[in-house]
C-alpha cells in the first residue's frame, strides 16, 4: 500500500492510511540462533510434557543449564504456536465472529474411512529458521490425507491443505480440529460448511480429543525431524514427504493390527497376504 517512490511524502501517505510511521521504517529482526535452540529444546520437551507451561518449561531448562525466565519461554512459546495442554476454565467470552463449535466424536464409534477427518498444526525446527507443518489424517485409518508446510501461522495454507485432501478422497462426515485461531476463522469453517461437513473442535486444552493427530507429531519428530537439522524449505518438504509416505504405505501400527494406513484406508491385502 505504501509506494515509496511516489512524490506524496511517505508520512502523508501513513496518515491517509491510518498507518503508524514507525512502522514504515521497522526492519524485521531474524530470530536469534540462541532462541533457535531454546525453540528446539522446548519443542522437545512439549513433545514429551504436553502439559508443560511456561513455567515448568523454564525449570526443565534450567536444569539443563539455561540461564532463561518464564517470560522468555512464554514469548518463544507463542512464536511456537504451542502452549501447555490441560482443560482450562472459560473464563472471558469469545469472539461472536469466530464460534467455537462443539466436540462430535465422544462416544462415537469411528471404523470407517471419511467418517471423521482431524487435522492440527506443529512447529518444524530448521538449522536457522523454522516453519510450521499443517497435516489432515483420517481418524479411523491414521492415514495422512494432506500435508502443507508453511512459514507463518496464516489460515490460507490450513484451507488450501483442507481442499487438497477433499479433491483428492472426496468429503468426510465430520470435520475435527482444535481451538485454534486458523480453525475458527470465518473463512475456515465456511469452506467445510460449503462442503456439508460437520465441525467438531476439540475441548480447549483437551489434547486427548485430538489424540491421533498428536502421536502422528510424536512419530514424526522422533522418527524424522528430530533427526536431521534442515537447511532450507524445500529440503525439510523433501524428507517429511519421505517420511509421509512411509507413514502410509509401510509403518505398521498396532492399532490396526499391524496394517499400514495405507491398507486400512483402501482396503487393501496386507503384505503378508500378498
């Protein structure tokens, strides 16, 4: 919006668009590499301590020799995207803009492909950087649907991700995801209304509503990520899409007797009965 080679002085222009004018002059400033590691160590720890704060967060770190404050790691944490999983009391109330829908899949018996689709976002550490990893999987089957990485936590990549999975399996009955702010958008919910698919959203805090998007990350990072310290984008797109598509096609799980998703989701002659 601001041309800065126009003959209106940029600070007229910053006026006519209500705009601060520091801001015009501000130059992003990269995340430190010191932050990069803390980022990645706390995402280690989140991994394995879901319910960890900020708090309890910066005492781990301390024992491991971080010199770090609740702050520090509560402002890390929100540049993550995570935050410490429990059932909270609803304490303000919410946006009427963005409604937050109820819990579908309590009860319900799930044992079908497309009966129910769960999604969620994670944080994905680089070498210098990070970027954020956005997956839809089948409930009934763990199979991995679509899979989007992204730089920024937009809820662009969450809808173009959703719409890739349904041009390519068709719609499922219910939809279910988190209270996260990508998930409650407008245009979000819109798209699976638009679908006729119904919207569940997790308890807030309620990690365990969302189960098997959360050990699908598990698998992920200790299988993969944790692994390797990528160096670009498309290198880190590369090996999670290795890793996805051995997920599907050859990880057996014991949840579906050894079957890979893969098997279950088309239905198809295990590699012992083949």
């Amino acid at each position: 919006m601001i041309d800065r080679d126009h003959a209106l002085p940029l600070a007229h222009q910053a006026q006519l668009l209500q705009l601060s004018r520091g801001s015009l002059y501000y130059v992003p400033v990269p995340t430190s590499q010191a932050d990069l590691d803390l980022m990645r160590e706390i995402d280690m720890l989140h991994t394995d301590y879901p319910f960890a704060g900020a708090r309890m967060l910066r005492g781990m770190l301390r024992k491991k020799g971080h010199r770090i404050g609740r702050r520090h790691v509560g402002r890390l944490m929100d540049l993550m995207g995570i935050e410490a999983l429990y059932r909270k009391k609803r304490g303000t109330k919410r946006n009427p803009a963005h409604p937050i829908y109820p819990y579908l899949l309590r009860n319900l018996v799930i044992d079908r492909p497309d009966q129910a689709w769960c999604a969620d976002i994670s944080y994905i550490p680089m070498r210098r950087g990070f970027l954020y990893l956005f997956a839809v999987l089948d409930w009934a089957t763990r199979r991995v649907l679509a899979w989007r990485l992204s730089n920024s936590l937009a809820t662009d990549f969450c809808i173009d991700t959703v719409e890739e999975a349904i041009a390519n399996h068709g719609c499922p009955q219910i939809f279910n995801t988190d209270q996260g702010c990508q998930f409650t958008a407008i245009d979000f919910t819109e798209m699976l209304k638009a679908n006729g698919i119904a919207i569940s959203m997790d308890g807030r805090g309620a990690w365990r509503d969302n189960v098997f998007i959360e050990r699908f990350w598990r698998s992920l990072k200790y299988e993969e990520v944790y692994l390797r310290a990528y160096d670009s984008a498309s290198e880190a797109k590369h090996f999670i899409g290795r890793y996805v598509s051995f997920y599907n096609q050859h990880r057996p799980h014991s949840s579906l007797d050894g079957r890979t998703p893969d098997e279950v989701y088309f239905n198809l002659p295990t590699e012992e009965a083949a």
